[in-house]
C-alpha cells in the first residue's frame, strides 16, 4: 500500500471541515483498490471559528486525520507549504476544504501517476461559472500577463489541486523562500505534469476568503515572484524620459535664442513636470517592491510558527 498525504489549508472553515471528510472517505474504496491509503493533514491557518475543534473531533474518531494548527494567519501559502512538509506519503495532493476541488477526480489523477508515467497532476477550470464578472475579468487579465512577463508557465484557470509524487513535494520543499506563489513555484520546478480540467464548483457552506484586494495582492506577489520585467519596464521608461528630457532642452535653448521669451509656456511646463513626477514616483513604487521583498528575504524569519500539532 502506497500513503496519499491529502493536505487541506484552513482558515475558518468549521462548516465544511467534517464535510470535506465525509466526501473524501467516498472515494476511499476506488483508491484502496488501487493500493492507496490516506492520511489527512488539515492546516488550521489561525483560524477565528471552531475549525481546530472540528479536526479534534474527526481525530478522535480517525487517527488518520492530523491537525498542524498556527499560532496565528499566515496565510494560504504558509498552510501550503507546512502540509507539504508534514506530508509523509509517496504521493501527496492540495484540497480546499470548500469542496471547490472534487475528490471524485482523485482515482483518475492516480492513475495517470500509476499508469501513465506523470510525475504530477493539476488541475484547471474551463470556465468561472458563480463568480463576479470583474474578478473573472481581471483574474484573465493576470493569467495573460503572466504568460507575457514570465518564463515560468502559470496556466489560466489552473487551481492549487494537484496530485504529485514525493520527487516534487521534495523539490517544492528545497525552494524555502520566504515570499511565496505557490501556482508559480509549480511551474518552476517542471516535471511531467498531466492537466485536467473540469467546470468550475462553487463552494459547499459558507464564504471565500479572498476579495479582489487581496487577490490583487496576491497577483502582484506572483508578478514579482517570477519576473523581473517590471524592472525592466521601469529602465526603458528612465531612458525615454532622458532623450525627451534633452529634446526639450534643446528646443528651450533655441526657443530662447530665436524669441527671447523664456517665459512663456509655464502651464505645459507645470504638467511636464507632474507627469515626469508622476513617473518617478510609479518607478520608485517598483523598484521598493522588489526591495521589500528582499528585506523580508534577507531577515530569514520562519514562514510560519506551530502552536498545536495532532
């Protein structure tokens, strides 16, 4: 028998944690005629609710189910990467508790790793059916520019589901930075990876966690986590501004030596001088993201702290 590690992050999903159990162990049977067995690995991300009540209770009943629960929000990417490494399985799997990630999808998923030869299998939606249209919109429009800026290849539509054996949980694992994207992180570390897709499923009980600031902020975390067009963004902004800057002085100069009216034009000089503004401080806002992210690099603090652990 092969161990399936399924790793669940939470933060305040006491409503769908016994839930998420139920319909997981429905397809405990396809699996152990496959050769597998689970353990659970639910990680409570300081969660305001009774989401680690709820896992002790499971616990009690079903020694499979472990709790890793933080001493406060770290969020999303720090439960990822502690499930992964209290993950003691040959393969290991990411699910919401919010049964947006099917489990009726993972026999199939083992079996392309089992029969097929994949190191890893991920998971993308075909369409974003109950969702807001703005948030689709500009969720599309990341996934584009991505695809654009970065070497890395993050798929549009593609969820933080995927099955993957222990040779990429161990190469996620040696990537210890601090300031992590996780869908990015997949991408870097390659393998063989089959995708499925499947239409979007909106959430079991309760409310998403994420509004469209925090997705922001989160987009702009992956931007900087994987490509450094920004900064080259900002260079070729510097250099245009410089030749404009020249061209104008130039024409000043002669302006003046011709009328003898160097005082004239003083409105298009003030809006020459706010865009210019403008533009420096939009280069500096960049440049000091990539420096904040290098602060909290170089300070070397952990990704998360553990204050109970069944």
């Amino acid at each position: 028998m092969k161990l399936l590690s399924v790793i669940v992050p939470c933060y305040n999903e006491e409503e769908n944690v016994s839930y998420f159990y139920e319909e997981l162990l429905k397809q405990e049977h396809a699996l152990t005629e496959r050769g597998i067995e689970l353990e659970l690995i639910y990680v409570d991300d300081g969660s305001k609710d009774k989401t680690a009540e709820e896992v002790r209770k499971l616990h009690e009943k079903d020694d499979r189910v472990h709790l890793v629960s933080f001493s406060r929000n770290f969020g999303k990417e720090a439960g990822i990467y502690a499930g992964l490494r209290k993950a003691a399985g040959e393969y290991a799997v990411l699910m919401d508790a919010d049964l947006q990630d099917p489990p009726s999808l993972l026999p199939e998923m083992v079996r392309y790793l089992e029969e097929e030869g994949y190191d890893s299998v991920a998971t993308r939606r075909v369409t974003r059916k109950g969702e807001p249209v703005i948030r689709s919109f500009f969720a599309r429009r990341f996934y584009g520019l991505m695809k654009r800026i970065s070497q890395t290849e993050i798929v549009d539509g593609a969820r933080d589901y995927r099955l993957m054996k222990r040779c990429v949980v161990d190469a996620i694992l040696s990537m210890t930075e601090y300031n992590r994207f996780t869908k990015g992180i997949f991408g870097w570390v390659g393998f063989r990876t089959k995708w499925l897709e499947y239409e979007n499923i909106e959430r079991a009980k309760g409310e998403t966690k994420w509004n469209f600031w925090k997705l922001f902020l989160y987009s702009l975390d992956g931007i900087l986590a994987f490509s450094t067009m920004p900064l080259a963004f900002v260079s070729v902004i510097g250099l245009i501004f410089c030749l404009l800057a020249f061209v104008l002085i130039v024409f000043t100069i002669v302006r003046t030596v011709i009328f003898g009216d160097p005082t004239s034009g003083w409105p298009s000089l003030v809006c020459i001088i706010s865009a210019v503004s403008g533009v420096q401080l939009l280069c500096l806002g960049i440049v000091g993201q990539y420096m904040s992210k290098m602060y909290l690099e170089v300070k070397n603090r952990p990704v998360y702290l553990i204050k109970e652990e069944l």
